[in-house]
C-alpha cells in the first residue's frame, strides 16, 4: 500500500485531497503539508528513515501555485535526490504540464479534483511503485496514440493528427478539434509515423502529408499551410518536401 504526503497552501483543498486519498484503498497512509518548505523536510525525513522505513514516502500529490517555495520548486529539487518519491501534481492551472512532465511527473491533475480522475494518478503511482519504474511503458498501437482528455484515456486515430508541435522531451498533437499533449518525443514519432506519410518540416514541426493544403513560396521562405494554420519550412527541408508533395500529385 502507498504511503502518500498531499501539499497544498489552501486548506480546503488539502483537506478534500486527503479524504480522497484516504478513501482509495491503494493508500496505506496519508498525510497534508501546508507549504512546499514543510513538505521538503517531512521528505527528507522519510528519505534518512529509508525505502522500508516508518517515515517512508511513496508519493507526493503536489500543488504548483504556492508562496515561496512553489510545487514545480520542489520537484526540481526532488530530482536531484537519489531515491526520491514520485510526484503527482494537483493544480488548478492547465499551463504547466509540459514543466511537470519534464520533471518526470508520474501523473497532471486538475482541480477541482474528481475522485475518478484521482484513483487513475493513484493507479499509475502504485504500478510504477510495484514495477521499480518511473516511467510506463505501453506497447505503440500503429493506427492510434493514446491521449488524456478531461481525466479520461482516449485514442485518437493517427490519420486525424495534421500536425505534430515539439515541446520539449514532448510533443503536442493538433487535430482539426483541438491538441493533446503526449509524452513523446518528436523524433520518437518522426521514426514511427515515417511510413505514415508523416515529414519533417523544421526543427519543431512534423506533418501529415495529406493535411497540407498549400505549398507557399515568398522571398526566399518556404512554408505550408495545414488548416488555417501556417507553419514555417526550414531551408534544411525544403527541397526535401517539394519532391515530396510532387510525387504525390
């Protein structure tokens, strides 16, 4: 069973995340700090007792907005730790998932917090806690990539992806209803996705062939446009996709 430590600044909140925790019945044990500061000691605590000891912590459910020492603060911290516990962040702000899955973040949960959508961060931590690994491994489906939306795991059909943004070790997914955020690397889905109809266009953008409306030449710059969106051709793929938009006609 998982023993957990929930950090948050607003007591209400931290109070609704450790009923829940304490109601899922992976969590031995549950406990709340009011700051990151707290927190930091209470885990370094935890690490001097050792992985089996009575201080041990599994798990950090984290808050990022919070004075002083803020969540993502302390997760960078974390990292530099030999053994630390995993983290799961909990936070009311959507934009800082791509810092948080950089940070190796097992689980990005938003508030207000759901008790399904908790049980899933709960799920993964205790799977990865069983497995010794930090990070899942799931075998690729070739016709469809799993996102989250709302809480929820859905595949979307890769023939509905137009374009491919990289952030980071990440890679955001655009569709003509919206974007997902996958922990992908962009190369990592160029390989894949090569024989897909998939191309390189610059250092940040991979592109579905099919989705491209427009070949656009003006003073020397390349560029494409997928949808209403217009994305930059670096020189270094130019030539490269020319050929290639001309074999296909």
């Amino acid at each position: 069973m998982l023993r957990a430590l929930a950090v948050d600044d607003e007591s209400p909140s931290l109070e609704e995340l450790l009923f829940l925790l304490n109601a899922d019945p992976r969590i031995g044990s549950a406990e709340g700090a009011g700051d990151a500061t707290v927190a930091l000691r209470r885990i370094n605590r935890a690490l001097e007792s050792g992985p089996g000891g009575p201080e041990a912590i599994d798990v950090v459910f984290l808050d990022i907005n919070m004075p002083g020492l803020d969540g993502l603060d302390l997760a960078r911290l974390l990292t530099g730790f030999a053994k630390p516990p995993l983290v799961v962040f909990v936070t009311a702000h959507e934009d800082f998932a791509v810092q948080a899955f950089d940070l190796k973040a097992v689980d990005y949960v938003l508030k207000p917090v759901r008790k399904e959508r908790l049980a899933e961060a709960v799920r993964r931590a205790a799977e990865l806690i069983g497995t010794g690994s930090r990070i899942p491994v799931h075998e690729p489906d070739p016709d469809h990539i799993p996102v989250e939306l709302g809480g929820v795991t859905r595949f979307v059909p890769v023939d509905d992806i137009t374009h491919v943004e990289a952030q980071g070790d990440y890679a955001r997914l655009h569709t003509d209803k919206g974007s997902h955020l996958v922990r992908i690397p962009l190369s990592t889905l160029e390989e894949r996705w090569r024989s897909r109809g998939f191309v390189r266009i610059h250092r940040r953008h991979l592109v579905a062939l099919r989705h491209i409306g427009e070949l656009r030449l003006d003073a020397g710059t390349v560029s494409v446009l997928v949808g209403s969106e217009e994305l930059q051709v670096s020189r270094r793929h130019a030539r490269e996709l020319r050929d290639l938009l001309m074999r296909r006609t």
